[in-house]
C-alpha cells in the first residue's frame, strides 16, 4: 500500500491502483498476508498477498458464475464440494440451491473469521446454516483422502502462485476425477486470459489427462485485470455444456433463486469462446 492507494502488481507489465478509503484488517501473521480496505467504488476489498482476490461491488459475477453454471448445467446435483472460498460467497450462492448439500475446504481459519467479521455480506449467514459443512484443512490432502463422492466440485482457488499453485496441477486434478461421480462436473478459476494465457492452456492440457470433455466458459468481473475471466470446465460427459437455453432456464426457474448477473441465457452463451481463447486450447 501508498500513501492512500493500494497498488497491484500481478502481472510486470500491467498494474491496478485502488484507492483507499479505510483500511479495516491487516494481518501478516498467519499463512497468508491478509488486508481488507474500503474503496468508494469497489466497496470493501479483501488481498491476499497483495492481490485482490474479491470486492464487495462485483463479488457476484464471480461467484454467480462458478456455482449456477455446473449446478445447473448438472441439472440432478446434490452433492457440491467447494475447495477455497474462505469468505463464503461461494457457499452462499450454492446454498441458494436448496437440495445441494454442500462441503466447504478452507485452508486457513484466519480467512473464515474475518470474512465473517469484515465481509459479512458476502457470506451473507452461508456460515451459520446447518446445510454447510465447514472443513479446515488442505484443499489437495482432502481430496486424496475423502471417501465422499460429489455432482459438482467448484475450486475457488487464488492464482497458481505460491500456496494455490497445487491446485492447477494434473495429480491435484486426477484426485478430483476420483471424487466425482459419474457424469460429474469440475469448475476452476483460471485467471484472465489475455494476461494469463498460460494459465488456460496448462488447465487444458492437465484436465485433459483426465476427462474427456475439457472447455472454458467466460465472464466480466470487473476488478481482475486484462478482460473477461476464464473459468476451467471438465466432465466426462459433453452434452452438459452443450444444453438448449431452455432446459437452462426451466431449471433456474424451478430453482427460484435469484441472481444480479447470471442469466440462463448468458449461461449458454459463455461458452462460446473468442477465437483468442480457443487459440490457447491447443
């Protein structure tokens, strides 16, 4: 942080400046370099290790798009597992499903508590409902050592650096293979493609190891950097991507959730690819 800005640098040749109107948390201690600060547009902003991970003024895209998508893409899911998502919005969108039973892996206790404390509106109570099953513990080790089996597996993780890094690789999706079952689906967030082109081609080609059916889907959190943001998709099964807009919106509908950006039509839409995109699929 300077002076009265937060500067970012994920990538060299690029940076984000937020300006800081309040900082609420810091923390340096734990496993990770926590700051929660208030920006007059963003709201607050949680960093990890001096990278924005999620704001209060755009959370929604992100989170809307990681959990209705493969829920209702699945269209039978009860079983979700969320690996990461310590501030709880994640969990807070899949709980809007109400016969989902979610199980939430969380690393670091110190994100959960002052998520709760500082973000409270991202978890929105996800915490304190009785549906949500909250492990601490490392996202990779419980998946090579559960013997629950899942619909859907949504990996809220950071970027493939430092901790996160164990997270993209091929073992870590195999596991995942393992814990789904059949005609499953896997989610991941990777990054902006424009800035992180890396990042989606070696998604694809470690999924690929593992699943048949490997693709992207997109969409526009504006606070990450470069463009449209890429998620990962992964299924054995081709077909759940590839759903008519109305089988799409007769589940949300019979879902009775609501949204602030996910629409069904824009849930069939994200998956067509720009051709820059598709060039990163090789």
């Amino acid at each position: 942080m300077t002076g009265d800005w937060f500067d970012e640098e994920l990538h060299p040749e690029l940076r984000q400046g937020l300006k800081i109107d309040r900082v609420l948390y810091q923390s340096g201690d734990g496993l990770q370099d926590l700051v929660v600060f208030e920006n007059p547009r963003f709201g607050r902003v949680l960093c990890l290790d001096g990278v924005v991970q999620t704001t209060e003024g755009d959370e929604f895209v992100y989170h809307e798009m990681m959990t209705h998508v493969p829920i209702l893409a699945h269209g039978r899911a009860q079983d979700v597992l969320i690996v990461g998502g310590g501030d709880g919005g994640m969990a807070r969108e899949v709980l809007k499903h109400q016969a989902v039973r979610p199980v939430m892996v969380e690393i670091d206790p110190d994100v959960v508590e002052f998520s709760k404390q500082h973000l409270p509106s991202l978890s929105n109570g996800a915490f304190d409902d009785p549906r949500l099953e909250l492990v601490i513990a490392d996202g990779c080790t419980f998946m090579k050592e559960t013997e629950k089996r899942f619909d859907v597996i949504i990996v809220d993780s950071t970027d493939p650096i430092g901790p996160g890094e164990v997270l993209f690789t091929a073992e870590f999706y195999a596991d995942c293979k393992s814990r789904l079952k059949p005609g499953g689906v896997i989610v991941t967030q990777n990054g902006v493609p424009f800035v992180q082109p890396d990042e989606v081609t070696n998604s694809w080609r470690r999924l690929g190891r593992s699943f048949q059916d490997v693709h992207f889907y997109l969409a526009a959190v504006p606070t990450y950097q470069g463009g449209d943001m890429a998620f990962g998709w992964a299924s054995d099964d081709a077909s759940l991507r590839r759903q008519p807009v109305e089988t799409i919106e007769a589940r949300f509908e019979a879902a009775g959730i609501e949204t602030r950006y996910y629409t069904p039509e824009l849930h069939v839409a994200s998956f067509a690819l720009p051709k820059t995109v598709r060039d990163l699929l090789r």
